[in-house]
C-alpha cells in the first residue's frame, strides 16, 4: 500500500464526522434522484452522490484502519501514544484489503 499519514489519535472523532457528513450528502442526494425517476431534469446529481459515497466509505476504511493500528500498537503500553496511522491514498479495495 502507498504511504502512511501519521494522525493524532484524539483526532479520529473529526475524521468520523468528516466521514459522516460526506454520508449524509449522499444519502440527501440519492433520496432527491429517487424522488426525480422518470421527470425530466436538467442536472444529473448521481456523479456527486456516487463521489459521496465512495469518499464516505474511503475515510470509514481509513478509520477501522487507525483504530485496528492504535489497538494493536499503543493500547496495550503503560503510556500509549496519542498516535495513529493509515494509509495515504484512495484505493478502495487496497483499503479494504
């Protein structure tokens, strides 16, 4: 995998509401194109909803990724680190693998 982005560990609450809120982007956006099947329309939000989603999912992996990393690595010390990493990059199925 590419290269590793070394964040605080007290950081991964931003990084779960920043995944959080490209979900709900997507969900508001796949619930308008719902609504809209079969009317005519002059936008097409489904690129924006689909980018949404996968980068949803991106940072999602990015943080089962930093919470696996810091459980394996800090945890179990006396005096833990309030570091963390995961991979740079946004390979999908690299991530997930």
């Amino acid at each position: 995998m590419g290269n590793i982005k070394t964040v605080k560990y007290s950081n991964l609450t931003s990084l779960y509401f920043t995944a959080k809120s490209f979900q709900n982007n997507y969900e508001h956006l796949k619930t308008q194109l719902a609504k809209n099947l079969g009317k005519i329309s002059y936008e097409n939000p489904m690129p924006t909803a689909a980018t949404n989603g996968f980068f949803a999912l991106e940072l999602y992996l990015k943080l089962i990724y930093a919470f696996e990393y810091w459980e394996k690595q800090e945890r179990s010390k006396e005096t833990p680190l309030n570091l963390t990493q995961f991979p740079k990059g946004h390979k999908l199925k690299e991530l997930y693998e």
